[in-house]
C-alpha cells in the first residue's frame, strides 16, 4: 500500500478549487493546489536538491511510500517520524476541518510564515493546519504538522470555531457548502443553504454559538438554539423527509451509493422506501440520544453544515427555511413527550 500516493489522488479531486472558511470574525480565502501538498506534508525533507512546486510534486509521485521515507531517513533523519505522523493524520484532518477551531500564532521564536493555525485535537495531539493570511485577501496554507503541545498558539486571544466551508462552484457562479468527507459533500450538494448570508449573520447575532454545546448526528454538527413556547407553534413547517440529513442516515444505515444522474422522481420514491423500512422512531430517537443533558427540552436546532434549522418531528427532522430578522422565528415542533394533536391546526 502507498499511502503518500493515495493521498496525493485523493487530494487531486480538489485541484483549482477556490475555497472560503469562515469564523465569527475571521475569513481565509485560498485555492487548493495539487503542487502544493507534498510540502504540507514534508515531503521536501526526501530531496536533498530543495525542489519544490510542481518538481517536488512529481518527484513524489513517482516514488514508493517505503522509497520516500528511506530518503528521508538518508537526508532528514530526525524528520522522518514528524512527516509519518502528518501522512497518517492529514486527510483525517482535511475530512474534519469543519470541527477545527482557529487560533493566532503566538510564538514568534519559529520560522513558519502561518500567522494562524487551524486546530483539532485528537488523542491527546494537536493536529494543526498552518495559514498565511495576506493583507491582500490572498491567503495560502503553508505547512502541516503534529503535535502533543500547543506552543504555536498557546494562549492566543483568539479562539473560533470553523462555521462554515465553502468552495466556488463555477456553474452556478456562487460558493456554495463544501466538505473535503466525500459522504458529506455529497450531502451538501444535495441541498441549498437553509439561510441565505445575511440571515445566517443575523441568527449569530442573535445567538451566542460559542456558548452553546454542540453534539454531532450522522457527521453534521447540531448546536441546540432554543425550546419552543406552546403559542410559539404555527404552521410554518417544511416537513420533506428528503432533505440531505435523513439522506445521509439511510445511506450510513444501508451503505448506498447516491447516484447524482438518477431522475429526482426515481430517488424520492427510492428514499421513502428507505425511510419507512428504516423506522421513524428509531431516527427520532437516534437524533435525541445524541443531544446533551442539558439541552433535552429544546426543540430548534441549527446545523452548521447546512447552515438550516430543524425539529424534531413524527417523520423525522423537519427542516425550516424561514426566518425573522428581529427574532428567532416561531417554527413549529413537535414535543417527543407530548402527543400528536391534529386539530390544533399543525400541518404535517
């Protein structure tokens, strides 16, 4: 098995790909090149000749896994467990950048050029994605690495969850959501954001996202907003059991391939066999086992990844694509301890 070289193809699907990740106060904007990752890697360290860019990229490709760690034990011996670690932790990280959290640099001691790093932990290290952000909104990752210590950012004043990854989609002209976890791309490709921009800022405005305990579904990131008062419930309810995240619990409990070319008649009957095969309890109650103690009463739900608020309902999570700018809007839900009553005008 070639790692290096699976991860230099899987890498390959997002070349040219212009990307945009945002935080409360911070935005990166940065294209993803092929050329760039063996040095995301540290993969120069095989070369004694300081190649680099798309010489360094096909010098790479061309060696083994077993080929390129004997050179590095040969010219950078005291590398070689430092770049193992970023080969066996990158595409993890890249699949998960969405949990990652921004920090400044702090450490002005080192060479890197990153003036923030974009971190997740993991079983006791730091997986840490280094950037460069430029005055001129150019910005570019610049190295990746491993560590048990926080000594590049310790104590940064800067701490912001990632809200939002998107790539520039060329056909509809717009950055759209993006995921480098294939399942979960191909989720958010299925959909539209539920809030457009100006109402996604208004709703972080309005709601302290860094003080809520987020809980993760199925891969999608849930942060509990609210419970729901009795005369807050109307009718204004979206209940379409085909929207992305009851695709994605089918696909994970049934293992399927989406087929993207599939008339939407053919998936829509496709999935309602599925749902209904899979149980509408069993998905209700999966969802809330997953919600924090603290948060059991609530009933509006954000998800950062389709940037959509949901409930809970008989049929699954209900999706809404409406919202107030002055309050949170007053979505309907219904109460798993209470029971279902029609005549109260609720339209399911």
């Amino acid at each position: 098995m070639n790692k290096i070289k699976e991860i230099l193809d899987w890498y390959n699907q997002f070349n040219n790909t212009d990307i945009v990740i945002k935080t409360k106060t911070k935005e990166f904007n940065f294209e993803i090149r092929n050329k760039y990752l063996p040095h995301l890697l540290g993969l120069q360290y095989s070369s004694i000749n300081k190649l680099r860019g798309v010489r360094l990229y096909s010098f790479v490709y061309n060696k083994t896994e077993k080929e390129l760690y004997n050179l590095i034990k040969i010219n950078n011996e005291n590398r070689l467990e430092d770049v193992k670690l970023r080969i066996n932790n990158f595409k993890y990280f890249m699949e998960n950048l969405d949990k990652a959290i921004i920090y400044e640099k702090t450490n002005e001691t080192t060479k890197t050029k990153s003036n923030f790093f974009m971190v997740k932990t993991e079983k006791n290290k730091y997986l840490q994605l280094g950037v460069v952000k430029n005055d001129d909104l150019t910005d570019y990752l610049e190295t990746f690495f491993v560590r048990k210590d926080n000594l590049y950012f310790k104590n940064s004043n800067l701490s912001e969850k990632v809200e939002s990854i998107e790539k520039y989609d060329m056909l509809k002209n717009k950055f759209v959501p993006f995921s480098f976890d294939e399942i979960k791309n191909e989720m958010l490709n299925s959909v539209e954001y539920g809030l457009n921009e100006n109402e996604n800022i208004k709703l972080h405005k309005e709601v302290n996202f860094d003080k809520l305990t987020s809980f993760n579904f199925e891969n999608f990131t849930f942060y509990p907003i609210k419970k729901l008062e009795e005369s807050e419930i109307n009718d204004f309810y979206d209940n379409s059991i085909l929207d992305s995240l009851n695709y994605l619990m089918i696909r994970e409990k049934f293992k399927i391939n989406l087929n993207s070319n599939r008339k939407n008649n053919d998936v829509e009957n496709y999935f309602k066999e599925k749902f209904d095969l899979i149980g509408k309890d069993a998905i209700i109650n999966d969802f809330s086992s997953k919600i924090p103690s603290k948060y059991k009463d609530y009933d509006l739900f954000y998800c950062k990844e389709t940037r959509s608020l949901y409930s809970i309902s008989y049929s699954g999570l209900a999706k809404y694509n409406k919202y107030d700018s002055t309050k949170l809007r007053e979505y309907i839900t219904i109460n798993l301890n209470k029971s279902l009553n029609i005549d109260k005008g609720v339209r399911l």
